[in-house]
C-alpha cells in the first residue's frame, strides 16, 4: 500500500510520529487474493507472530467459510486470538519450547491442535491434556531431509529446534503413538518462507506433499490433516506490490489429486499458512526526520523511528537486513537511521532518498509486518508507536502498546513506558 503524502502528513500532525498506519481495506484485499489462489477446500492460517494487532486479525478472520485461523506460539497470542473473535478449537499451537503452564492455559481455554516438534514435546501435550480429561490432536512436524527451499530463509533440511528429523521417525513412531493423551492427527510442514517466485512455490509444495504421502504409506500414520506451510511472498518496506499465483490453485489440485485422493471431501482436510502476505502491504511506517549530518563524506538522515520500532528482528536473521525505500523521488544516498544510542540503529545504509530537511515526514510502504512486537520496543526506554487502522481516509482506531513494571514482592513506582 501506498500511503497519500498529504495524509500521512495529516496523521503526523494529529497523533505524532513514528506511528503506523494499517489499512483494512488492503488486509481483506490480501486475504481474498490469497484465498482466491488457493483451493477452495482449504483452510488458511494467519500466523500471528507476524503483527497481533487484534483489528488485523478480526478482520483476517472474515466468515467460517471466507477467513482465516489463526496459528500461534503463546498464551499472548490466544489471548489477543480470542479477543478478535477466533474459536480455540480453530487455532494452531506451534513451537519447540511449549511450558507445561501455557499448555494448561490453551488446552483449557479449548484449543485442541498441536504441532509436535519432538517427541518430549507430545509428552508434555499430552500430560496437559490428561490433566483436563481431553484428547489432543497432534500435527507431527517434519524436518525432511531433503528440500527443494531456494529462499534466504530455509526452514528445512537443516538441524534444527523445529520439528522431527525425517530420518528418525521410524525410531521414535512407537514412541509416539504411545503417548496418553494425543492422538496423531496428521503432519505440519514449514519449509520455506518468502518464495523467489510461484514456480519455486510450486515446487517447493509439490516436495512437501510428495513427502507426506510417501511418511503416511511408509509408517501406515493417519492423515486427517495436513498443513504444508507458506512461503507467500510480499515487498519487506519497499515499494512493490503482493506476489500474484495465478497456477497455483490448479497445481495444487493436480499434485493432491495424485497423492491425497480423498483430499476433496476432507481426507485430510489441507491448509497452507501466511503471516507477511496476509498484513505486510496493508502497513506504513511515517516517521519525521529529526536531524541531518555528514560524517567522512557520507550521509545520515535520523528519525523517530529506528529497530525500537521496526526491522528488530533483522538482526536476528529472522528477516533480511533492513533496507527501507520511500515512495518519494530519489535525489541522494543516504543512511537512514533511527535515534537509538547503538550503531545498529539503522533502518537502510546508502539508500535512495529524497531531499530531506529536518521535520519532514517520510513513508516506508509495505511495513505491516513484523513492526512494533518483533522490535526492539522497550530499548532505552523510548515510547511505543502509535498504530493506527484506517479503512481509505477514515480513522477506524488509534492505539499504542505501553509497558508498566508491576511489583510481585516489595513496592516501587508505578512507572509506565
């Protein structure tokens, strides 16, 4: 999405800067593209981790028959799932670490499907769900050996935290299968995230699908429900617009077809996964620049906003590094920095920009994801952004995530930051 300048400006003046701007209209135009690409027998899961705005995921979750789930990682986030609308027993729960606390809290809040990264993972799912008299489903996640991922984010064939390793799964099935409890429902694949392209996606779904099929006959396992992941891509704070997959329904169908034959009346129910698709166009950055220098014949534009607002998980190697492009004509190469006392403190290093001047405002399109919860937002103290939900030119909400240290034993200051 490309923001208006003048009502970006409009925005600056009336709720501050650096403040986001999240347009609903463009987060069901997202929903609809992508659910239009995909069969219509599928269900689709919007990851969460990647914005918890919980306007966003009310309106992701549209209709029983036209929305989205939600998939998540923590009792925050069936919080704020709940919040927006989400049935429990509709929702995901996925990581390699879950405590034996926040199991107890989702299996009695409702949620009944897991996905299992190791074997002690099920044993801890299925103690919880003991201890409340139910059943959970469990989504075995596989670490296939092999993988045809080309992305800069592979997510398998490789040791790693996530998911069983597909070369020790008949070792560890009876293992599985045993534990009280759970019940293997079917697998749940992630291989690749933001795919180079739709042949690549294509590709890369077609091996994940292959692959369950051939663990289903091999260890005779029950597949009632398969989730083979994302990989939807959209510009990361650069202009462009979302990725388009005008094959992919019909290709999908084709490979299912061949594989999972009952796939069509729900044998196994199929569903695919997005975070940054989903929200990523729908968001702008507006931040002011509030100096200007040179140093050593290079220079530096600083604003409001830095990794405490956006692109903090960057240096993570969760995304690429940050490397923001405003909407506004180049004149000049500049660093973009943000105001924090650290030197990784920058938002693109020798980019394009404009001719700026103190307490200009400056957008950076396509930045609805992986903002405000995954930055850095309580280094040095500094206040959150305002996030702010607009449908078109009209103001739906203006929020603001605060922090507030609370006292468990002894006394100290309300201080809120």
């Amino acid at each position: 999405m490309s923001l208006d300048q003048d009502f970006a400006e409009q925005l600056a003046k009336s709720y501050g800067t650096p403040l986001f701007v999240y347009d609903l209209d463009e987060v069901e135009a997202a929903r609809d593209e992508l659910l239009g690409a995909l069969p219509e027998e599928f269900e689709l899961f919007f990851a969460v981790k990647a914005n918890s705005h919980p306007e966003l995921i009310r309106t992701l979750r549209g209709t029983p028959e036209h929305g989205c789930r939600t998939e998540i990682s923590s009792t925050g986030e069936l919080a704020v799932s709940i919040a927006a609308g989400h049935d429990p027993g509709d929702i995901l729960y996925t990581g390699p670490g879950k405590t034996h606390g926040e199991l107890d809290v989702a299996i009695g809040a409702g949620v009944r499907m897991f996905s299992v990264e190791s074997l002690s993972d099920l044993r801890h799912i299925g103690a919880a769900a003991q201890r409340q008299g139910v059943v959970a489903q469990a989504l075995l996640r596989i670490n296939h050996v092999a993988a045809s991922a080309t992305t800069s984010i592979r997510m398998t064939g490789t040791p790693s935290q996530f998911g069983i390793d597909s070369e020790t799964l008949a070792d560890v099935l009876p293992e599985l299968r045993a534990v009280a409890g759970t019940e293997l429902a079917g697998f749940h694949f992630f291989p690749l995230s933001n795919a180079r392209d739709e042949e690549s996606l294509i590709g890369e779904f077609r091996n994940t699908i292959e692959v369950a099929a051939q663990l289903a006959e091999e260890h005779d396992l029950p597949v009632r429900f398969l989730d083979i992941g994302g990989g939807f891509s959209v510009p990361y704070a650069v202009p462009g617009p979302r990725a388009s997959y005008p094959k992919l329904r019909a290709e999908l169908a084709a490979i299912l077809d061949l594989h999972f034959p009952g796939w069509r009346t729900g044998a196994p129910t199929v569903a695919c996964e997005s975070g940054r698709y989903l929200i990523g166009a729908s968001g702008t950055l507006i931040t002011q620049v509030t100096n200007i220098k040179q140093s050593r014949g290079r220079n530096f534009v600083i604003a409001d906003a830095g990794i405490n607002t956006f692109g903090g998980m960057s240096g993570l190697g969760r995304l690429l590094p940050v490397a923001v492009q405003t909407d506004l004509e180049p004149a000049q190469k500049a660093s973009l920095v943000g105001p924090l006392c650290t030197p990784g403190d920058v938002l693109g290093r020798e980019i394009a920009l404009p001719d700026l001047s103190e307490g200009d405002i400056v957008t950076i399109p396509n930045a609805g994801a992986y903002g405000p919860t995954a930055s850095l937002l309580m280094f040095l103290g500094r206040p959150a952004p305002a996030e702010i939900v607009v449908r078109g030119t009209e103001v739906v909400s203006v929020s603001r995530i605060e922090h507030e240290r609370t006292w468990t034993v002894g006394t100290g200051p309300s201080v809120r930051m």
